[in-house]
C-alpha cells in the first residue's frame, strides 16, 4: 500500500467526516484503498471495501456501453433517429430528426425531467410522482415525454438525464431485454463485476450501504423517499470500488467494444467548458493536446461519486459516498498525489 496515499485519504476523511469507501489502483495492483463510516447508521454496521453503493448518474456509462454495442452488432447506428426506433406518438412535440449520436452527448435538446439548469431539489420530483412507481424506463416518460423541446437538435451541450432513458428505452426494443438485465449480462458480466447490478430499494442485497440525507433537525435520515425504487439508463446502479476499477479495466483492456468503437466512446464529442469534454457517457478532460483523464461521477440525494480513469499511466481512482457530498472532496485531495503522465 502507498503510505502516503492511505494518510492522505485518512486526513480527509477525519476532516470532512466522509463516509464511504476511496481506492486507487494501477493496471496490476490496488495501491490505497480504505473504508470509512457507516454503511447503516440503525445498526452500526461499517464501510468496507467490499461494500456496495449506489452512483446516481454514474451509470450514464454503462448505457453509453450498451448503446455502442448494439452499434458494433449493426443493430443500431449513431446517426440513427430515436423516433423512427421508438413510438413517434409517445413524444408529440420532439423533433423527429434528433440522432442517437445527439442524445449520447447531451445535445439532443429534448426536455429534462429534471433540468440542472433550473432545478436543484431532486427530492421534489416525487411529491407528485411517487419514488416507488419508477421501476422500468418507460415509468419516467409521464414526467418529460409530453413536453416541449429546449432547443433544436445539435444545437448545444445541455446535460439531460431524460436522454439516457430514452436510451434505455432503445436499448429494451432493440435487444428484447430489460435494460437492467442488459447490462448485468453485457457489462458486469464479462468485467468480472459480480458485486454490482441494479437492485430494488425495498430489496437490497447484503453489503450494501444505505443513503443518508442531512435532516432538517441535523440528524442523518434515509434517503429511500428521495430516489426512484430502481435505477436505469440514466443513474442508480450499485458497484463496489473495486468494480469499478475491473469496470475501467474491461473498457480499456476491450472486453466490451473493439479498439475502434472504445475510441469513438472515449472521444471528446463536444465541448462543455475550459478543458471540459463529453464522450459518450464519459467526461474528458484535455492538457493541451493529450487526454488527462476520462472520469464519471454521480449525486443524488444521500448519494455522491467519483470515478476516474487516467490513459497516460493505467492508474483509476474511485471514491464513493452514501452521503450527498464528500466524493468529491476526497478525490480532491487524492488526485493532485497520484503518480500520473
């Protein structure tokens, strides 16, 4: 273990009271990896490496995988048009024209059921849709499907978490599965993820950490009433830090797309802001003229994540939170430490 590493993850765990577990490692060998916290306030049951947590929009790559693969079968292509694919009538005022390649890259301009523009409390997405009935992509269409669009399609990067439902919609009708099924079997599977999938709130699996919220008298309370029952393309897998490593190392290693097909996921599409890229379902960012890192991340209520990929030296750095912050205070701290190219 990297001495120095683990003592600088302990400081900021003492300092920002985090809960949750960090790890780096490189290609071979897990360099630091420490557990902090709670996983369940109730029963005093710990952090561990080996537990489980949720990572909110995180999952945006798993879908972007999936898109991609389908592709690389010839079931699908980027230039495809989502409405000539899925029912036209489901979505009256899109614009038929809008492109898979648009939809991956956040600039389809299609509407938001939950709009980062405009909008800063998920929570209240559910006092009049109840959290408990989301349990299949099309169970979110009631909350964007009918309305208008932003912007014309391609016209500018605009992060849309509707987006990746309709992915997971196209996902369903083209390979006959659920989506979740599609990725545990497409994705966990031949990465070796065997402690990740997508499970049920009211039906979680052992190891598993339980979100926590900030109460309005201080106390931590359950995030359970806060996220949909059950995630999809657009967030709510459960992985475990170590998974994610196998995850960037079966992307990498192409145990899930070709060279040529991972090179057009990992490429920086579009352009967010400063050295700030989108691929598909992929941050980027870019030191003059090489990639820096490809990272994801994902918040929810009692939920925060951070996961990192770093081309030039093999190294990922994943630091995940059943709190609504703190991952990326810890990847803070770490990351300036890491013996990175």
């Amino acid at each position: 273990m990297n001495e120095k590493l683990t003592g600088l993850m302990s400081e900021e765990a003492q300092r920002s009271k985090f809960s949750g577990v960090v790890q780096v490692a490189d290609r071979e060998h897990i360099l630091a990896a420490a557990a902090y916290g709670l996983a369940n306030i109730a029963e005093l049951r710990l952090n561990q490496l080996h537990t489980r947590f949720p990572i909110a929009s995180g999952s945006k790559l798993f879908t972007a995988i999936a898109v991609c693969q389908l592709v690389e079968q010839g079931r699908l292509t980027f230039d495809a048009k989502i409405l000539d694919i899925l029912p036209k009538a489901e979505f009256p005022l899109f614009d038929p024209e809008i492109t898979v390649h648009q939809v991956l890259t956040h600039s389809s301009g299609i509407p938001d059921y939950f709009d980062e523009e405009t909008m800063d409390d998920f929570a209240s997405l559910w006092e009049e849709t109840p959290m408990y009935t989301l349990r299949r992509p099309a169970d979110f269409l009631p909350l964007f499907a009918g309305q208008p669009m932003k912007f014309a399609p391609g016209g500018r990067f605009h992060y849309n978490n509707a987006g990746y439902i309709l992915l997971a919609l196209l996902i369903e009708a083209i390979s006959g599965k659920t989506f979740t099924k599609y990725v545990e079997q497409h994705i966990f599977q031949p990465c070796g993820m065997k402690d990740s999938g997508y499970f049920a709130l009211d039906a979680l699996p052992a190891h598993t950490a339980q979100g926590y919220i900030d109460g309005d008298s201080g106390q931590k309370i359950s995030n359970i009433y806060s996220i949909p029952v059950v995630g999809g393309g657009d967030g709510g897998a459960y992985v475990t830090a170590a998974d994610m490593h196998k995850l960037w190392s079966g992307l990498l290693e192409h145990k899930l797309l070709t060279p040529a097909v991972t090179d057009l996921l990992l490429t920086p599409h579009i352009h967010e802001r400063e050295d700030s890229f989108y691929g598909y379902g992929v941050w980027i960012q870019v030191r003059g003229p090489k990639i820096h890192k490809y990272h994801i991340m994902g918040y929810d209520p009692g939920i925060s994540f951070h996961s990192a990929c770093y081309p030039g030296s093999g190294l990922t750095c994943t630091a995940i939170c059943n709190q609504s912050n703190g991952a990326y205070r810890m990847m803070a701290a770490v990351e300036p430490n890491l013996p990175v190219k």
